[in-house]
C-alpha cells in the first residue's frame, strides 16, 4: 500500500511546492499552491502542508522529485476541514491522493477539539465526490448551488 508523509512548508520546499501543477483539465477545480501559502499566510488557521513519498520516511530533507502533493485544512469551531487538495499530474492515479488522505484523517480524529471532519467538492467534479466517498465521507447538511458538501461518516468517540 501507497505510504506518504506530511510535511510542513518551509524555505526547502516552498519552490518545489509551488512548481506542483494539476493537469490542464483539472485547473478550475483547486487553486494554485502558492495562492494556498498566500492565503494561510494570513489566517493562521490554515495549516498547509507538503504531501511527500513515504520513502522520505525518517531521512533529512530530500530531492525535489519526493514531493508529489499538497493539501491544506482548517480546524475551527469543532470542524476540521480540509480545504484543498492536489497531485501532482505525473504522481497522479498511484495512491498519493488517498493515502494523504488517510493520514489526514488520522491526524484529525486525533485532535480532541474536532467534533466533525468535512470537505467540499465542486458539482462537476464527480471523480473527486467518489474519491471522498471511497474515504468514507457522505453528504453533509450543508446545500450550495456550486459545491457538493460531504462529511466524515465518523464521530469523535468512535476510533
Ligand atoms: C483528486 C486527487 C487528489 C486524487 O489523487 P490521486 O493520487 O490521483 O488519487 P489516488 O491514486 O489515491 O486514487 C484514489 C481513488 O480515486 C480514483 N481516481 C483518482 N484519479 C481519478 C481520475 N482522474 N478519474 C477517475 N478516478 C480517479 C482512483 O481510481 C482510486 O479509486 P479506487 O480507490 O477505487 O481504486 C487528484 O486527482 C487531483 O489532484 N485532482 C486535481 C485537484 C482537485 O480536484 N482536488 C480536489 C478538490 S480541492
């Protein structure tokens, strides 16, 4: 199974981070890394973070090419949530995505102030509603016109 680690963006990787790009197709559906470091440069609540190979696992600060991803989430209120998600193109369909996932979610069933876990999705992204489906997320109360909201099938009490 895909391993991966979090890391945060420091000076080492922000270039590396900001190169990641999503395929050409995929462009309207997340925003660039570096409007991501922008804005959590200003609401401190934002925890961006670099989505390395598992193989990095315990080493020193290692070459570009091991960086494949980035995903950024915010806890507020009892909600962790995460806000943004990318693969690298050429990383893309190799289990990156999901096991990030996977750790992410540990992370945050981890932390005693989070009651909820959820995300959103735009409409047309279907793909991406089912890759979070797959992760055990359903529909969450929440109805907008632009974006589909889910939520961790989860409660805090639960392991
Ligand atoms: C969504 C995204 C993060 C998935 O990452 P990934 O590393 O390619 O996904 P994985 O390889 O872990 O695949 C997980 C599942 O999603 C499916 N999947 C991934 N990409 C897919 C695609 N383009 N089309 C159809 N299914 C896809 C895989 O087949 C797999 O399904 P399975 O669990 O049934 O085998 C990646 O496609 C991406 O960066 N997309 C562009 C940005 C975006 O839309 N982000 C989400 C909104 S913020």
């Amino acid at each position: 199974m895909r391993t991966v680690v979090l890391r945060e963006i420091t000076r080492d990787n922000f270039h590396a981070c900001i190169r990641l790009r999503v395929a050409e197709h995929q462009v309207d559906n997340v925003a660039d890394n570096v409007y991501s470091l922008a804005q959590a440069k200003v609401n401190p609540r934002l925890v961006p973070l670099a989505i390395y190979d598992g193989s990095v696992f315990g080493r020193e600060e290692q070459p570009d090419e091991k960086l494949v991803g980035f995903l950024m989430y915010q806890v507020m209120d009892g909600v962790g949530f995460i806000t943004r998600l990318m693969i690298g193109a050429e990383h893309q369909q190799k289990g990156y995505g999901r096991a990030a996932m996977v750790e992410l979610l540990r992370r945050l069933k981890m932390m005693p102030e989070i009651e909820f876990i959820g995300t959103s999705v735009t409409k047309e992204n279907d793909y991406v509603e089912k890759f979070y489906r797959g992760l055990g997320f359903v529909d969450a109360e929440k109805v907008d016109e632009r974006e589909v909201y889910l939520k961790l099938d989860w409660a805090p009490s639960a392991v």
